[in-house]
C-alpha cells in the first residue's frame, strides 16, 4: 500500500512539474503583455512588473494603422462558417459510411484516409491556381472553402454513427423517414460528445491556420489573428509586449470554448477510441 502510495505521489509530482513547464510560456507571454518593451526582455526578469499596463490592450485593439480589431473579425467570421461548413459535411460523409450500403464504400473510404498523408504545402500551388481562376483570390472564402472538407472529422464521426444501432435506423425507415430525417433526428442527436469533439478540433484548426492566410490573403484587410500577430514583427519599432497582447487576445476564444465544453470533449475523444 506504502508502495503504491509513493508512485502515486512521484506521478503526482511529475505531471505538476510538466504542467509548470508548458504553462511558463503562456505566463510569460501574459506578463510581457502588461510591460513596456524594454522591460520585456530585461535581466533579471520580473514576473509581474511594477507599473502593469493595460493601455498595451487598448492600444492594440484601437490602432488604426494595424486594425487587429479587424483581424479578430476576420477570424472569427472565417472560423464560424468554416465549422458550420466543416460539421454538415462531416457528419453527413460520416452518416454515409457508417450507416448507408453502397458498392465500394470501403474503398473510398481507405482513399479518403489515404489523403491524409498529403503534405498541405502540395495542395497549396493548385489551390492558388483554382480560387484565381475563379476570382476568389485574396477573399476569405479562399480559406472558409477548403476547410469544409476535413478527414479527421469524417472519422471521428464515423465512429459515432457506427456505434449506434442499426434498428434505429430501421424503425425510422418503416416509419417512412428518409436518409435525411434519420441523419438530423436521431444520429445527430445521440452523438452529441462526437459532435462537440469534431466542432472544438475544427475550431482550432481554423482559428491558427496560418499558411494558407499567409499565401491567399495579401490584402491587410483579409488578414486574420495569425497574420496580424506576425505583422507585428515587421514592425521596425519591435514592439514586443504589443504583440504579447495581439497573442493573448488571440488564445481567448480558445481558452474559453475549452473551457464550457472540457466535459464533453473528453468523453468524445475518449469514447471514439473505443468504439467502431
């Protein structure tokens, strides 16, 4: 008992030293936020400065010349269609191979898993050349579009949609439903740890996304977070505690999505691992 007793307490303490070692970089990128320039990088380094300056946030949010306020609203008009977008494709592609019948469904779904392999940088020349010719060059459907199409969620989901029984389906059928009905009031709803799962990833991953803005987006006006905190190091003045409070405004939403939806995001990915 004595035994079992002490690794628990050395795994207790091993996992808290992890978690001060991956917090260190978010609390020193929150304390720069609230420093002047030259105190960011001083020796030795104050955790928490003797003057904290909230004008860092005000004038990061209220700069004209470098619109953040913009860029926020960029990211979040890009991000809230692209899941919107991402989930109904998803969860329809999902519902297809785990519930529908069709002559070589596992081979294109073996294809569709194959894709993933693909480097992103190998999309981007005949991505370019696709939104140019359809003049959607320097928009941000550019970068809402693609992300309508996501393998991992498709598998995630699949996953979901498999677990469930198929007499559900069948007495929606004799009750006269259709693919459609069966998909939005009943699987839908029984998966809702799945969904939440599938919505919380891609909700990150177009909230960072950074290459393709990088490459598609030229204009200042189109540019998102990431783009925004880069331009801060363009800046010849080097202001580095701004770009601490471009960064940190940047991870809230993120922060607080996580936040409300822990619960069912773990059980979610937890769940999808066992189940097939």
């Amino acid at each position: 008992m004595k035994k079992l007793d002490i690794k628990k307490l050395l795994l207790t303490m091993v996992m808290i030293l992890l978690a001060i070692i991956f917090l260190l970089p978010l609390l020193w990128m929150l304390s720069s936020s609230f420093k002047n320039p030259t105190e960011v990088f001083a020796s030795p380094f104050q955790w928490v400065p003797e003057i904290i300056r909230w004008e860092n946030y005000a004038n990061v949010w209220t700069n004209t010349s470098l619109p953040f306020a913009r860029f926020f609203r960029n990211s979040v008009l890009v991000t809230c269609i692209s899941v919107s977008g991402q989930i109904v494709v998803s969860s329809l592609a999902a519902y297809a191979f785990a519930k529908i019948d069709f002559k070589g469904k596992n081979v294109v779904f073996m294809i569709m898993l194959m894709t993933m392999m693909i480097p992103v940088q190998a999309l981007v020349i005949p991505r370019f050349m696709l939104f140019y010719e359809l003049n959607l060059y320097d928009s941000l459907w550019c970068i809402i579009l693609p992300n309508f199409f996501n393998v991992t969620s498709i598998f995630l989901l699949r996953q979901f949609y498999a677990s469930l029984p198929n007499e559900l389906m069948e007495a929606s059928r004799i009750d006269g439903a259709g693919h459609l009905q069966i998909w939005a009031r009943i699987m839908m709803p029984l998966t809702k740890n799945g969904m939440i799962s599938a919505t919380i990833l891609a909700f990150i991953n177009s909230w960072n996304e950074y290459l393709n803005p990088l490459i598609f987006l030229p204009s200042v006006k189109n540019y998102t977070v990431a783009l925004g905190i880069r331009w801060y190091l363009n800046d010849p003045s080097r202001e580095y505690n701004l770009m601490m409070c471009a960064a940190a405004s940047a991870i809230l939403p993120i922060v607080v999505l996580y936040i409300f939806t822990q619960k069912y995001f773990e059980d979610g990915i937890s769940a999808a691992g066992v189940k097939g």
